[in-house]
C-alpha cells in the first residue's frame, strides 16, 4: 500500500540521522567541524524536500482511499499513523537528550584548540551543526502534527460513516471484523 508504505520510508530516513562522529584529536577540528556541519545543512535540505513530497503524496493516497471508500486500507493506515508517531517521537526524545552532551563534547573539544580563531570558528561551525539537527526534529515534529490534524481527522470520520452505514446490518458487521481482525492483530503482535 502506497501510504504505508511511505510512511516506512520516511521513518528510515529520519532513523538515519547523522550521528555525532567526531574526527580524531590528529585532524584540524575547525575543519572537521566545518565539514560536519556542511553534511548536516545538506541533510536537512534533503528532509525539507522529502517532507514537502511525502505531505503531498500521503494527502493523495488517502483521498483516494476515502474516494474508494475502502475500509480495510484507512484503518491500516490510521494505524500506520499511529504506529509513525510513537516510533518517531521516541527517536526525537533521544536525540533531545543528546544535546547535551554534544555541547558539553564541543566545549571540550573547543578548550583543545590553541588558536582563539580557530577556536571560535570550530564552536560557530558546531553550533550549526546542532541547530541544524533542532531542525531536523523540527520537521519530524511538524510532519507528526500533520498526520494528527490533517490527515487522521479525515481518515476517522470516513471510518465512523462506514461505520454508521453498517451499524444496522449484522452481516455487513460480521464481514467487515472477519476481514479487520486477523490483519489488526498481526500489526498489533509486531
């Protein structure tokens, strides 16, 4: 399925975050540091394109589910959605608890560095490299409310119709958790 599987996609991406890799005591830590914080501008760069794609793309594919009013596709998706921003913002709280950290690590390795210019360039390039990674979780956040208030209230009200138009048929109801129940389950036993 198109929608999930964008979501899957999109988590491993945001998953590959740049980790802190920082160069040896032998390189020139303003260099690094420069070269770092350029990677860094590069990824977010990448991310903000992706997000504005997959925003887009997810927006079709539940239309068109809603369009095919099928019922099975939206509540695996809705809880696609679910599953995305539990798993996200457990990444997101890690990274935050980083840093710190990474502060702490920039400011030592700062106090390392000899040449004052050198040493003011290696934290202005580093605090860079930190705001970009605040931006990177900026865009995860934003996407997270996005599924929350754009795409799930949509998604929800199409479920509660369908819903509400099989309330008083106990065969329709019996199919429709007959065809729901073996899938939800898989997905809940993950």
């Amino acid at each position: 399925m198109a929608a999930l599987a964008l979501l899957e996609e999109r988590e491993k991406r945001f998953g590959a975050y740049p980790r802190p890799d920082w160069p040896s005591l032998d390189s020139d830590p303003a260099e690094a540091a420069a070269i770092f914080a350029r990677g860094f501008a590069k990824f977010v760069l990448r991310l903000r394109s992706a997000d504005a794609l997959e925003r887009a793309a997810l927006r079709d594919a539940v239309d068109a589910m809603i369009a095919d009013n099928d019922r099975m596709k939206l509540i695996e998706v809705r809880l696609g959605c679910i599953e995305y921003g539990m798993r996200a913002y457990q990444h997101i709280l890690e990274m935050r608890q980083i840093f710190p950290a990474m502060r702490q690590a920039i400011e030592e390795r700062a106090l390392r560095i000899g040449e004052p210019g050198k040493r003011k360039f290696f934290r202005k390039r580093s605090a860079e490299s930190i705001r970009s990674q605040e931006d990177m979780i900026a865009i995860d956040e934003a996407f997270i409310s996005f599924l929350q208030k754009e795409l799930q209230p949509s998604i929800d009200a199409k479920i509660r119709e369908q819903s509400k138009t099989m309330a008083d048929d106990e065969k329709a109801i019996r199919d429709d958790l007959n065809q729901r129940f073996p899938k939800i389950t898989a997905r809940l036993a993950k």
